[in-house]
C-alpha cells in the first residue's frame, strides 16, 4: 500500500490495483483477490472457476491452489482442455474436475452443477471468463453466494453503457461494466476493483472493510485502452478516436467506411445551395424513414 494511506478513508478509491500481482492471471487479479481474502479474513479456502481451461491459464484462483492450500472446483466443457485440466491436477486431491459448460438455465447452471459437490454455500471466490455469457449464468446463481466474484465485461464499451448480450449460449458479445454492477447490486455485491477485463465484487457485507468512498465504474475503472468513441460533426460526418479497432479481431474501424451521408451533403442546410438544400433535405428524411425511428430537433435547420 502506498505511505501515506494507511487509514481506509486516506486511499484512493482504486487503491486495490496497487496490489495486482500476476502469477497467472492475465492483468495481476491474483494480487488483488490475495489482498481482498486478506481483508475480508474470515475465509473458508474454497474457490470455483469457469471455464477453467486447462486450471493454469489465464487462472484467476491457481495461485490459491497453489500457495494459499485452496480447494477448488475447476469447470470446463471443451473435452481437450478438459482432459489437460484433470491431468494437470490428477494428483491432487484438493481439486475436482468437472466437464460441463455453465448455462442459466435450472439443469445446467451453477446451482445444480454445485449441488453434488462439498463446497459450503458463501465459498470465497468465483471466477467466470466465458466470453459472452458471463452475466447471465451469474444473474441465474440463487443458491451460492460467494464472498468475492471475478467476472469479465466487454473492455471496450465506455463507463456509462448499459448492454447486455443476449440470453443465448450461442452468442459472445459480452456485457458493459455499468450493467455488471447494477446486476451485482441486485445480488448483494459491491465493486472494489477492476482490471482491464475484469470486475471484482464483493458481498455488501464485507464492503465497509475496504474504505472505498466511491465505487462507481468510473471511478475504479483505471484502464480504458480498448475504448473506442463514434461522434458526429454538425455537418453529419462520422468520427472515430480512441482505440478504433476490435481488439479480438485487430480489424480498423475506418471513418471512411462508416460514414452515413455523402460527402456532398455533409454540410448543415444553411450554407448550401439551392439544389443541395433540397437533395439534402430528401436524404436525411429518406434516412429517418429507413431508420424507423423519429429524428432529433437538436440544432435542425430548415
């Protein structure tokens, strides 16, 4: 911890990214869930993680296993990774293998995929990385409520975006930070910290333990480097700053490529001339209609 802020109400409100460590997570969250369980104190050692790939990679809980003698129940359905999973722990027995893929539905969601095992009902730490659906099977959890939850969002939807993907298992979009958190306010979680990709909740109980004033999204969110922003001119044209590109795809979102008005009609009505008036005019309100939606009276122009 930084000199200085050694009384809760002195730290900074992301004073938890102080403490990333990497061991194999991908941006430090070992370092901040180490910190956290520290915290929170009274710990049960267990922890769950899905997908858990192969148990190490990109592992949020591999480092309790490891160090901390942490028991833990690892999930994943893909059958090679699976496979390398159960081998990589076949001699330990503090670890148990489980193939399924995590739905949200009563058969196949956390609830029931847990029900046979002995974890108790607030182990201390889940991590969900599925790439898509992340929200929905944690939404769908009634049963299980963990001390601390380390789950992905869409890294490259702006602070103030609500979204949501889809109910669907075959759909990898993603959810937003701001809907993370308000999903986990409706479950009885706080946000004490994030990473690049990741959010870290807390149950509301343990909150006021970590002095955090305001945990907000915008306030603990500290890497936007993935953020990419679409503005309009006056004139019409399309602008892209930020990141401008999908960082799973490192395709360019291009302005040229994107741009809904020719370039002769990006221009505001009043220095046109007659005949570009007109066109002009016709073009906007063809586009309203094929949009089907009703237009904004910002700053219109006749």
């Amino acid at each position: 911890m930084q000199e200085g802020h050694d009384r809760p109400g002195d730290r900074p409100n992301a004073w938890l990214n102080e403490c990333r460590h990497r061991v194999t997570s991908q941006n430090g969250e070992d370092g901040i869930l180490a910190k956290a369980l520290e915290i929170i104190s009274r710990t049960d050692q267990w922890c769950v993680e899905f997908g858990g790939w192969d148990g190490m990679h990109c592992s949020n809980t591999y480092s309790l296993i490891k160090d901390k003698g942490y028991r833990g129940i690892y999930i994943e359905g893909h059958p090679t990774r699976f496979e390398t999973l159960r081998k990589n722990f076949a001699d330990n027995d503090r670890v148990i293998p489980i193939k399924a893929w995590v739905g949200f539905e009563r058969e196949d969601g956390l609830d029931a995929i847990l029900k046979g095992t002995p974890i108790p009902r607030d182990f201390d730490v889940l991590s969900v990385d599925i790439d898509g659906n992340d929200y929905h099977v944690w939404q769908a959890v009634r049963e299980y409520k963990p001390k601390l939850v380390v789950i992905e969002y869409n890294a490259t939807i702006p602070d103030e975006v609500e979204f949501i993907q889809p109910r669907d298992l075959g759909v990898t979009q993603g959810t937003s930070l701001l809907s993370m958190t308000k999903l986990a306010k409706e479950k009885g979680y706080e946000l004490i910290a994030t990473t690049r990709c990741n959010a870290i909740f807390v149950d509301s109980q343990y909150f006021g333990l970590f002095g955090i004033r305001d945990n907000s999204p915008a306030a603990l969110r500290t890497d936007r480097s993935v953020v990419t922003h679409v503005f309009f001119g006056y004139d019409g044209s399309v602008f892209v700053r930020g990141y401008g590109r999908s960082p799973w795809h490192s395709i360019p979102l291009r302005e040229s490529k994107i741009q809904i008005l020719p370039r002769w009609a990006r221009k505001r009505f009043g220095p046109q001339n007659p005949i570009t008036r007109v066109l002009g005019k016709k073009l906007r309100r063809f586009r309203k209609q094929d949009d089907g939606r009703p237009g904004s009276d910002l700053h219109e122009v006749d």
